[in-house]
C-alpha cells in the first residue's frame, strides 16, 4: 500500500483538557489536568486528517494509561479507515484499584509505511470521590462550610445574649429620689420578668395602667402619678388576668453595704 506521507492532526479532548497534534511535524500540547476517579470512564476525541493518500488508508489507534513511573496500566486497541477526515471518540475505564496520583493518556497512531507510531499524551490527575464529589473538593468545600456555621451560631448567639440583655435587664433608676426609687424598681422588675413571660404585650398591659407611663420599646418607667401602692396592685392584677393565675415575682435584692 502506497505510504501515507500527510500530516495527521490528532486532538485529545477530556471533560477540561485539549491536545492539538499536527503529526508527524509538530505538536502542542495543553497543560491543564483533568480529574477522573477509578472507575470512571475517560473520554479521548481523536481526529485525523489524510492529506497525502488519494485512497482510504487503514490505521491503528492504541489508547495507553500510564502511571507517574511510566508502566501501562491498561489499554485499548482500535482500527480505523481514513479517507479524508475521520473522527473518533474513545472512552477509556480507568481501572477501580487505580491509586490516586498523576497520570498520562497516550495516544498512538500507527499508520502504513511508518515503523514508529505517532503519538501525543496528555497528564491527568486519579482522585477518588466522596458523595460524588473528588475527595480534595469534599474536603475545601466541607472545611469552609463547617467554619461558616460556627461563625454563624456563635454570631447568633452574641446576638440572640445581646438582644435578651438589652430586654430584660434592670433599669437604672438612680436619677430618682431614694423615696421613690424603690416603687420604680419593683415595678420595672415586675415589667421586665412578665415581658419574658408574655413577651411585648407586658408592655402594652403596663402602658395602658392608668398613672404608669413606661417606654413603650424598653418597658423602662418614666414617671408615676398615682400611688405607687394603687399601680403595682392594679399591675399585677393586669398580668393575672392576662395568665388566668396568681403570679409571684421575685424583685431585686438592694445592695448591702
């Protein structure tokens, strides 16, 4: 059969890897890797052009796996017929023992008139998968999201502690007179323990008490024009009524010098 003196472009294509052969003059050759687990199948695309034959000329493609040390680990043979432009596409198992680490694909084309093949080869990276994803992504990808939950929970729950802080802490009322202190204090304590019971609407009960005047955001009392005596009882009853039972609440301890 009459040599085939053309020159063949072979391109290797994976899932995120592209090879340009023009054979036998020269090649170039993409550096990225792809990333396949064993078991997996690892898509070749081959195209070759016939520039010298004027008749269909018969070839061999040989698809070879090797590892970092050179050894094959598996292959494939196939023929095909050229007579102007052919293209193939090969997918090649990697095998399931397959250890994780760096590999090549090598392609091989032998032709008629041609002791030597011409080849092309691409590098490939073997990882395993974990929940379908590749085990170096499973890690990066559960490494950040278990860092933005804790950052999360811990920033909901600074928030959350502010936030009850805020709500249900005691009032400084030292601004008012020692002799009216004491009823502000037991009524704002009263306020703020039936505000955790009942939530906001402790508040709108105690607005709504005739001479108490609170904040309506804070519950803290601003002033008093009945008797304090008259709006702590009209107040508790107010709350009692709102639970349908007694109610008892422990008020602040004053300061013992």
């Amino acid at each position: 059969m009459k040599s085939l003196h053309n020159i063949l472009s072979v391109c290797l294509l994976t899932m995120m890897v592209g090879l340009f052969l023009l054979l036998p003059a020269s090649f170039v050759q993409a550096a990225n890797i792809n990333e396949v687990a064993p078991g997996e199948l690892l898509p070749i695309s081959v195209k070759i052009s016939n520039f010298g034959a004027s008749s269909r000329v018969d070839i061999v493609i040989k698809y070879s796996i090797l590892n970092n040390a050179g050894e094959e680990i598996t292959s494939t043979t196939e023929t095909a017929a050229v007579e102007t432009t052919a293209s193939f596409i090969k997918s090649v198992q990697i095998p399931f023992a397959t250890a994780p680490g760096v590999y090549t694909a090598k392609t091989s084309v032998t032709y008629p008139g041609h002791v030597d093949p011409a080849t092309t080869q691409f590098s490939f990276t073997v990882e395993r998968k974990i929940l379908g994803v590749f085990q170096s992504d499973f890690f990066l990808y559960g490494g950040i999201a278990v860092i933005v939950s804790i950052f999360l929970v811990l920033f909901g729950h600074i928030l959350v502690k502010r936030r009850r802080t805020s709500r249900f802490s005691p009032c400084d009322y030292s601004e008012i007179s020692d002799c009216d202190r004491t009823f502000y204090e037991i009524l704002s304590d009263t306020i703020m323990q039936m505000r955790g019971r009942v939530g906001d609407d402790a508040l709108t009960i105690a607005a709504n008490i005739p001479g108490l005047s609170i904040d309506r955001k804070t519950g803290r009392i601003l002033s008093l024009t009945e008797s304090p005596a008259k709006v702590i009882a009209v107040l508790v009853s107010e709350y009692e009524k709102r639970l349908g039972k007694k109610v008892s609440f422990s008020l602040r301890r004053e300061k013992v010098d």
